[in-house]
C-alpha cells in the first residue's frame, strides 16, 4: 500500500545564489517522482550536463532530465510564457522527451514584455543605486501581483477578462512611465495563441500535489536563487521579490508546512555575491581575485564577475534559523584547495558592540567590522576525495568547523564541478 504520509524534500540556496544547487538536484533528480519549483521566474538557472548533453534550465524544472519524473511549475512562480516556450523547445530539440511530464498551475502570474521593458527603466531610474536585476521582468510582475492588477493563467480561457486586464494594466505603465511604444493588439493575438499551446500543460496544482504526496510519491522542490535574495528576510531592498525560504514553498505551492520533510540547505565553502548590496565578507583584494578565478565566479549568460569573499556564519546561522535546514550540501569546497590559510567570519562589530545576528539595516551592515577566525589550509587537491575519511585532515576540519555552528549535518561535499564530484557523507563517519 502507498504511503500516505509522504513529505516533500525541500533544497534552498543558502546565501546569495549561485551556490550550486543544480548538482545536488540533479544528483537527487533520481529517485523522485515529481520535482517542482515555488517561485522566481526564469532569472534562476543552471546547467545540468547528462551523458555529455549540457541542458539549460532557468524556469522550468530540472527533474526534467529524469524521464520518469513529473515537473510542475508551481502557483508562486512568475511565467513569462514565450519564454517558457523556448525552454521547452530548447529541451526538447537536445532530445529530451517531456511529453506529459510538464504542467504549470493556472494560478500562476504571467510575466508579459511590457513588464520586462518596466524593468529596465525602473533600474535605470535608480542608477548607481539600481539592483543588478536580470531585466526578465519578474519583480514586475510580482508588483502587479501584489498590486491585485495582474494577469494569472487561468485569465488566458476568459479572453474578455484577460483584454480588460492586459489593457488596464499597460495604461497604468503608460501613466507612470510615459508611453514605451508597446503593442497591445499585437499581444492580445499573440496571447490567443499562447493560451492554445499552453492547455494542454494547465492543471490545478494544489489538488495535484496534494494527491502525489497522498499517493506516497517523492516530491522535491527545487528553490531558485537564495535565502539572502529573499523579499522579507533578504539584504533588502537588494533581494529579488519573492520568497526565497522556507516560507515560499507553502506560499508558493499551496502545501501546509506539515507536508515539508527534509529542507537542504545548499552552501558554498565561501561566499559570493551578484549585483548591489551589502556583503560583509566581501574581498577586493587578490584573495578575492584569488577565489573569483580558481571558482570560475562570472556569471553564465553575461560573464559578469562575481562579487567573492570569505565564508560567513553570522550569514548561515541567520539563514539556518529560517529555513531549519535539516541537512547541508557544502559546495566548492574544492576552490579552497590553494590557501594557506582559510578565514571564517563569526560575528561583526557593529557601533561597538559585538553582533552575532544578521542585522536588518543596510547602514549598520555597512558599518560592520567582521571578525574572522582563521582555520588552517590543506594545500592539495581534494577532487578525487569520494569520502569523508579521504579528505585530509584540516578539509575535515573546516567542514566539522561550520557543523558544528550550526548545529546541521552537512550531507553532501562538492569537491569538483563534475556530477561524480560529491561526497555522500555517512552519518557515521
Ligand atoms: P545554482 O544557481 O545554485 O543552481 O548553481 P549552478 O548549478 O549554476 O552551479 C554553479 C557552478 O558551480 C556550476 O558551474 C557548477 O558546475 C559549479 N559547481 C557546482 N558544484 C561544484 C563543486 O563542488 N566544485 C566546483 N569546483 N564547482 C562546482
């Protein structure tokens, strides 16, 4: 008999994304049923390489290279559907098969051109000050969400509806913005035609999940970006605009925190950054050039560099009490390989006093003198380590080092890009 208390497996980034949370999908992606994702938009993404075929994902699911894996593209995320299309297509041409593997919830918002062109302007407004978004048009589109103004899927079957709604919405841009020269009846039909195509994937997929894990199906969630990009408990206003954590997966997917089971935290042995906002541990020196260059930290599509600084436990004891990640999967550890010595931020100094807590303000952030402490480097390559036991001593203790701060089990080492390059850690070693 199935059983009916499955609980859904949960990953999340826990600091500024681009942790690696693909590998440890990807690797998971094996033994699921259904993989789904919460929130964001298509501005996540990763590269998943299977028997030498290197697929993109950036909105859809990555349990989609598992043939007998169902995705779902859960309520809370934010669908840009031409590109959904494309993602698809792009998938689909490399040979992957996703024929009746792939649905979206008809309670998703839809991301339209005209809130990808919004998005441009409005970081242009804020000039120095602007966030770094990827310009897709996602924060947007949360804003016509939150605003009640926006457009879900399941207006594309009430055309009527659906026209009222796109042509108030734009007007409200015009009035705010000026005219940006968007081609409203251009989109209408070209939205007529999306609703078509888009049909057959449209499910209800509260009631859907509910169901799987009713059924005793292994659900994984897969979230985008990370704990220090979310709308709430994120460097605010330098985050994304949805919920990141924990919290996202039952706002986002209509499943009640008693369904949730293991929540992995996926953790780079250091730190990185893209965009604005604060990074205490940040390096602008040669140890950060140092660590940018042995990680290969530019960003996929633009190149961009990434910001790059020394691992931060006031940041993983902060994202670790809100999500209660149950397990961590520590990547890159392998970049750490050519240190001497390797330094761990433990608390700041902020107006005098000692802070052990991530705090709020970005002025204090700003402010705030981090204290280090500096753990001894192993100076060899751990990459061919496929075991707790085989890497060597001071590797063992800078992973022992962040458990035990954190009070959380780290499951899972990265010790090289390549999918073979993890370590299981046995709970007994
Ligand atoms: P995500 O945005 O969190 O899903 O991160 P990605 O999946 O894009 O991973 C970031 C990059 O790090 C990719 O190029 C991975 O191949 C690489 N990567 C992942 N894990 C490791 C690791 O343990 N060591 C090294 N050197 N590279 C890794």
């Amino acid at each position: 008999m199935a059983d009916n208390n499955t609980k859904a497996s949960v990953v999340l980034g826990c600091q500024w994304g681009d942790e690696g949370k693909g590998k440890l999908v990807d690797i998971l992606a094996k033994d699921i049923d259904v993989c789904v994702r919460c929130q964001g938009g298509n501005n996540a993404g990763h590269t998943i390489v299977v028997d030498g075929v290197k697929y993109a994902f950036h909105m859809l699911p990555s349990g989609l290279v598992n043939l007998k894996c169902v995705s779902v593209v859960g309520s809370g995320v934010v669908v840009h559907l031409p590109s959904f299309f494309s993602e698809l297509e792009e998938l689909e041409a490399q040979g992957l098969d996703c024929d009746g593997r792939l649905f979206i919830s008809d309670r998703c918002h839809l991301v339209f051109d005209f809130h990808q062109i919004v998005d441009g302007l409005k970081e242009g407004e804020l000039g120095r000050g602007s966030i770094g978004t990827t310009k897709k048009g996602i924060g947007p589109a949360y804003s016509s969400k939150a605003s009640r103004s926006g457009i879900r899927v399941h207006h594309l079957y009430h055309p009527e509806e659906f026209e009222k709604r796109l042509r108030t919405i734009v007007a409200a841009r015009y009035r705010r913005y000026g005219d940006f020269g968007y081609d409203v009846e251009a989109e209408l039909a070209r939205y007529k035609q999306l609703a078509e195509r888009l049909r057959p994937y449209v499910i209800d997929s509260v009631e859907y999940l509910h169901k799987a894990l009713g059924a005793g199906k292994r659900v994984l969630v897969e979230g985008a970006n990370a704990l220090m990009l979310d709308i709430d408990f994120g460097t605010y206003p330098y985050v994304t605009s949805s919920n990141t954590g924990v919290g996202g997966v039952c706002t986002g997917l209509g499943i009640p925190p008693s369904k949730i089971g293991s929540v992995i935290g996926v953790a780079k042995a250091y730190t990185t950054r893209v965009g604005g906002g604060p990074f205490p541990t940040e390096l602008l020196d040669d140890v950060g050039q140092k660590l940018r260059d042995v990680g290969a930290e530019y960003g996929v599509t633009t190149g961009r560099p990434r910001r790059c600084g020394w691992l931060d436990m006031v940041v993983l004891r902060y994202s670790t009490m809100i999500n209660g990640y149950t397990a961590i999967n520590l990547t890159k550890l392998d970049v750490l390989d050519v240190f001497d010595e390797i330094k761990v931020a433990v608390s700041y100094d902020i107006a005098g006093k000692k802070v052990t807590a991530f705090p709020a303000d970005l002025d204090d952030l700003a402010s705030a003198k981090v204290n280090y402490v500096t753990l001894p480097g192993w100076n060899q390559s751990i990459s061919k380590c496929r075991s707790f036991a085989e890497l060597p001593e001071n590797c063992q203790k800078y992973v022992r080092f962040i458990e035990n701060d954190i009070g959380v089990p780290v499951k899972w080492i990265g010790v090289g890009a390549g999918r073979e390059e993890m370590i299981s850690v046995d709970t007994n070693e």
